[in-house]
C-alpha cells in the first residue's frame, strides 16, 4: 500500500532529506565536490531550493541551487555543472601549448556558476594574470586556451593602461 499524502498525492516516489543529506556530491567531470550538509527551502513557497556541499577540513562549503543537481541517487547527489571554483590549481596553455601557469582564482558573473575572468599565477612570487572566459577554449584536465601567449600578455598591459 502506498504511503498518501494530506492531498491524496502517492509519496512512494518523493525524495526526503534523508535521501540527500549526508550523501557525496559529485559534479559534471565525475569529481567528489564533498557531502551534502543541508537542504535549503524556501520559507515562503516551501520549494526545495538547494543544497550546502561539506568540502571538508579548513575548506569553505559551498551552496549549490537545485538548478545545478542533475539527480540524486541512492549512493550520491550528481551536478549537471563542473563547480567553478574547483579550477583553482589547474594548469593553462595557449594554443600553442605553452605554459602560463596554474589558475588562483576566479571571478563569476554575479551569484552564478559562470566565470568571468580566471586568475593565473606562474610562481608563488609573481604577478597574477588575468584571462577574460572569452579566451578560453576548453576546461578538462587543465585549462586551454584559444589565444596565444602574447595575446594574453597584451590584453593584461591594456588593463594597466586603464
């Protein structure tokens, strides 16, 4: 016999807090972000509205809306995004395969997912370089770009200029 709610709507298929709370996170590229903590709902409409991500020891959590959760299954909550933040410490070529460093930081377009600028940084003592999205040709393993290195090198004088 299958459990009804108040509206005589069938339960036997919702999800619970028990189905995603302490469960693995993982994004789009198979990565474990962390465990899922918290499940966030709108105190006005009642709709179920995101999750806060455990990432762990010293590392920040991170809330995550329910636009970006593809599914949650019995073992895991899977992402239909790559989180932005997990590029920090990627490497970056050009398009000829050269080598400007590892990302150090990002900035996104307002409280979403998307990057606007991502920060690369060659040593622990240099300066940071800034590499605007519309630069970047593909993110996997590391980050490539579609520019050469010079390029990137001449859009970082122009921002000194201003």
């Amino acid at each position: 016999m299958s459990q009804k709610s108040i509206s005589g709507k069938s339960l036997k298929d919702a999800i619970t807090s028990d189905d995603i709370l302490g469960k693995e996170v993982i994004d789009l590229a198979g990565k474990e972000i962390g465990i899922a903590e918290k499940v966030f709902i709108d105190p006005n409409s009642l709709d179920f509205i995101g999750i806060n991500i455990d990432k762990g020891f010293l590392k920040k959590d991170l809330s995550i809306g329910k636009n970006y959760i593809q599914k949650v299954a019995k073992h895991a909550v899977f992402l239909n995004i790559r989180v932005s933040y997990e590029l920090k410490g990627l490497e970056v070529f050009s398009e000829l395969g050269e080598s400007l460093g590892k990302v150090s930081g990002i900035e996104l377009e307002g409280i979403k997912n998307d990057i606007k600028v991502i920060y690369v940084r060659k040593g622990l003592f240099t300066k940071e370089t800034q590499i605007p999205m519309s630069f970047v040709d593909k993110i996997g393993f590391s980050v490539l770009l579609k520019v050469k290195k010079d390029q990137v090198e001449d859009f970082n004088k122009s921002l000194e200029v201003n």
